[in-house]
C-alpha cells in the first residue's frame, strides 16, 4: 500500500498539475482582462486581444512537462 502512495506523488510532483492549472489560470486572466478593456474602452485596439492570447499561451506553453 505504501509503494502505491509513493508512486502516485511521484507521478503527481512530475507532471506538476499545480504548477500547469496556475498557468492557465493566469492565461486567462490575461485574456479577460483584454477582453474587458476591449469591451469597455472603444480605443483598446483588437491588437491587445491578440497580444493577450499569445502571452497566455506564452504561459501555459511555459507550465508544459514536455516541453
């Protein structure tokens, strides 16, 4: 029973799933936050949206175990 614990932290701590769930939450905070300016601010430019989405895929491409 205690070698399946082990193992499940382990497999838990290598694939960081705290670690990648942060990442997208800030992505899409990110990406919110650019929304709601270009919903509310008729200057904010489509550029910003597009900026976001890639920051926050900069994030979560960051947080990927594989790569």
């Amino acid at each position: 029973m205690a070698w399946i614990s082990a193992a499940s932290i382990g497999i838990l701590t290598l694939f960081r799933p705290h670690g990648r769930a942060n990442a997208y939450a800030a992505a899409w905070r990110i990406l919110n936050d650019a929304c709601n300016r270009y919903a509310l601010d008729p200057a904010y430019p489509v550029n910003g949206l597009l900026d976001a989405a890639a920051k926050g895929e900069e994030f979560i491409q960051a947080s990927d175990p594989t790569g």
